[in-house]
C-alpha cells in the first residue's frame, strides 16, 4: 500500500510492502527490555486480548506471544501481513490487513493496543477515536519507538548521511525523546507512564546495511537498482570505517496512556 504526507519526507511516496524481505530480515531487534516493559505496564499478559497496530512483519506480536495473552496485528500493507504470516508459523496469532483509522473489530474488544515505530504514519484525527472505540474501559494504549542516535555514533551519522544522498527528502534524523518533548495526549486517554532507556544493539556489515535498507528511505521508496547502489555503496563505507562486528547505542522511548 502505498502512503504519502506532506509532513513525511515533504510528500515524496512510500511503499513498506516493498521493504517486507529487508524488514523481514533485519528489524527483529528491539531489545528483551522493552518487552518486559511492555508486560509490566499491562500489555500481553494471560486473559487479555492485545492489538499490534501498524504491526509491520508482526515483531511486537511474536516476540510476546510468550507472556500469555491472545495477541493480534493489523498493518495496512498486505505484503507485511503475508510475511508476518509465514514468521508467526505455528505461533496462534491473528493477523489482519487494516488501519489505523479504521480498525476490523467491535468495540471494546481489547484490553490493550500498541503502535511501535509509527504513529507519525497515522491520521490521528481518525486513529485516536477508532483505537479508544476498540479498547476496554481501564485498558492501555502504548505508542514506543527505538531511535537511533546519529548525534551519538559515528557510524549511525555516516549511514544516515549516505540515505539522505540516495534519498534527499528522506527527514528521519532523530533526535532523542526527553521529558520535555514528552507532552503527547490523546483524547479519552490519560497518560500512564512515560519511559525511556538506553540499549546497545549489536550489528554486523550485513545486518546494519539490512537494517538501513529496511527504513522507509531506502527500500520502501527507491527502486530496485537504486537499493542495490545504495547497499554496495553503504557495505563498502562500512567496511573502511567499522570493525565487522559493532554495537550501535538506541533509545527506547515508551508512552503510556489508559482509557478512562
């Protein structure tokens, strides 16, 4: 499916359905942390029902399905459905095609919701009322991102600079999010908690240049030929300025709001 903002790389089109194998492959990576966090404030625990939204190749789904709770996923682009399909084999996950901005379940259905990496993708004047129609009274809505941390790794900067030539209009140099820019609301919800923590991730040449492919500025955008330029291009930086095996320091940042 392909998407498209003014307030996202200044209006240019994106298709996550053209990145699945690259996301696939690449972007299993949030730290066991966060999950645990994600327990702790009430999501995916035993009795409940919990929803994925923007689930992408199903990451959040599989990687809790373990602490009990029914999980389910919805993402607007078949192709990331297809493929979190085939990663969640023998795994009881229920996975949709469908949006944020309208959601494929009766009201009050979940005890809880989540939306990692991609609220800003969302229209919030449509999204915030379907997500607050689908959760139960005292349920919980998480909306987390992993940033990376450009102005804190040189590796990181040098990567994102190499994008930003392949793919001008790409705006993802991000910065860290503090208590300070922390004042996101919803509408019918009050804020729970807000988080944040530092981890290390670890990447080789192969998975860092997989990872950058599987962002919104490379795979999802460019063309086949372009992509392949990009990875020899970025592989070959890489190897001149990094050792084979490197960890990249991230940000997890997590809010957390309960419908009242």
């Amino acid at each position: 499916m392909t998407m498209c903002s003014e307030k996202i790389d200044k209006g240019n089109r994106f298709d996550w359905g053209k990145a699945s194998d690259s996301y696939a492959a690449y972007r299993d990576i949030y730290p066991e942390k966060m999950y645990r966090e994600f327990f702790r404030l009430g999501f995916g625990g035993a009795g409940g029902r919990y929803l994925d939204i923007g689930t992408g190749t199903g990451v959040i789904p599989r990687f809790m399905h373990g602490y009990g709770g029914r999980l389910y996923g919805i993402d607007a682009a078949e192709n990331q459905i297809i493929k979190a399909e085939e990663l969640s084999s023998g795994l009881d996950i229920n996975y949709s095609v469908g949006s944020a901005e309208s959601i494929p379940f009766e009201s009050c259905y979940f005890d809880g919701a989540s939306a990692v990496q991609c609220w800003r993708y969302f229209d919030k004047t449509k999204a915030v009322p379907e997500i607050y129609r689908v959760i139960k009274k005292g349920g919980i809505f998480i909306i987390a991102y992993m940033q990376w941390l450009p102005g804190e790794s040189e590796i990181i900067k040098a990567s994102l600079e190499l994008v930003k030539k392949y793919n001008p209009n790409w705006d993802c140099f991000l910065e860290r999010i503090n208590v300070k820019n922390s004042t996101l609301s919803l509408d019918g919800f009050k804020k729970k908690e807000f988080l944040e923590f530092d981890c290390d991730i670890p990447f080789s040449y192969e998975s860092w240049n997989g990872r950058m492919i599987a962002s919104r500025g490379i795979a999802a955008t460019l063309s086949k030929k372009e992509t392949e330029s990009f990875s020899a291009e970025h592989l070959e930086m890489l190897k001149n300025t990094a050792d084979e095996n490197f960890s990249l320091r991230h940000q997890i940042a997590i809010f957390c709001f309960e419908k009242e």
